[in-house]
C-alpha cells in the first residue's frame, strides 16, 4: 500500500491576515472646547461654521479721522516753585510751551500744576489758544525787525538760503514752530524765558510784506 507525502500546511504572513480581515473603523470621540476658549458648553470647539472669531480688532492706536494738520509743540521752559508749609515743602510747577504749525502760525502758552506732564499739558493747551498768524517771506522773514518784551529784546534779520537758523532758547523754539529755517538773530537785555519768548512773537508780528506796504499806501 502506497502513502503519498502529504503537503505542509501554507503559512500565513502577518500581512495577508490583516489585509483579508476588515479594516476596523477609528474610534471617534467627541471633543469639548475648554470652558473660557470658544464654542458653547456641549458643542464643538469652534463657534459657528466660521470657526474662531480671529484676533481682537484694537482700535487703539488707529489716530481719529479729521484731526487736521500736525502742530509742532516745545516746551522751552519748566519752572519749580517751593511752598514751605508746617508738613515741610510743597512744589509747584509752570511750563512754558511754544506750539505752531511751522507754516507762519505760531502761539505762546503758560500753565501751572502740581505735577510736570499736568503743568506741560496746560501750558500746550494755553498755546493752542493764542495761535496768530505771522508774515513770511518763504523760509525767512522779509525784512529786519526789533521785538522787545518787558526787559526781553530781540533782533531778527533776514538770511539767504542754507544759512540756518542762527538762535538759541526760547528764540529758536519760536521761530522753528513758525516755520522760519534762515534767519540771523540776536537776543539783548533780560534773559528771563518768557519775556525773551514774548519779545521774539512781538518782532514776528511787526513783520509786513511788500504788497501789504503797497496795499496801505494806495488807501491812505
């Protein structure tokens, strides 16, 4: 009787065994937004079909619409005053601020406080209210002129171009926020800020064009 040899049994690989067996579906879970980062209580993360709401819109530091041409503010003076009371000393202080919009409009103001940014603040706003017009002949003034304030005088002269701005103080301060670049100047008598900033406003409103001249002569 005749016995065959009987074949081993075929292996199977790893892989065939998993690629006959159907692929297991992922388990889902339902993911809750934190309390405090979007989405309602129970939903999803996300807040509406949009998703988040993005950065917060900060209009801060946008500068408001409308609010006109840049003015030139310096302060040419901080003045400290001491006030001795029975607890000791108690200061003051006054701010003398000079404001223009460096195109022949200039004005001068004084504000007082118990505090710096407060006393800066007052004096700038003073300035804003005492703006006057001067007369320029483009970058300088159009002919010489002699300020005087209290004990404060001041000489201004014309200058050609790319000369400067030939001051110093308070005299310079004035003149740069009304728009004068070459101009020869000269400061005489009191040094004191205000009378020496005064003096110099008083010689920028002598000032007069030729056609201004011409214009009075022809009506008187």
């Amino acid at each position: 009787m005749s016995t065959e040899p009987t074949s081993a049994p075929e292996s199977v690989t790893p892989a065939a065994s998993e690629a006959a067996a159907p692929a297991a579906a992922p388990e889902v879970r339902e993911q809750r937004a934190p309390r405090g980062q979007g989405g309602f209580r129970g939903q999803g993360g996300n807040r509406g079909p949009g998703g988040n709401r993005g950065p917060r819109r900060d209009n801060r530091d946008q500068k408001p619409e409308g609010d006109g041409p840049s003015m030139i503010e310096k302060v040419v003076f901080i003045n400290r005053c001491a006030k001795v009371v029975k607890g000791g000393r108690r200061f003051s202080f006054a701010a003398l601020a000079v404001v223009g919009d460096g195109k022949g409009k200039v004005g001068i103001g004084y504000g007082k406080a118990n505090e710096v940014p407060d006393a800066i603040k007052k004096g700038t706003a003073n300035a804003h209210k005492h703006l006057v017009n001067v007369k320029l002949k483009g970058d300088t003034i159009p002919h010489d002129v002699f300020g005087q304030y209290d004990g404060g005088k001041v000489l201004l002269r014309p200058a050609s171009p790319g000369t400067g701005l030939i001051a110093g103080g308070g005299v310079r301060a004035v003149l740069e926020a009304a728009g004068v670049k070459n101009i020869l100047t000269k400061s005489m008598g009191s040094s004191n800020h205000i009378a020496v900033v005064h003096a110099t406003l008083n010689g920028l409103l002598q000032l007069r064009l030729a056609e201004n001249i011409s214009a009075v002569r022809k009506t008187s």
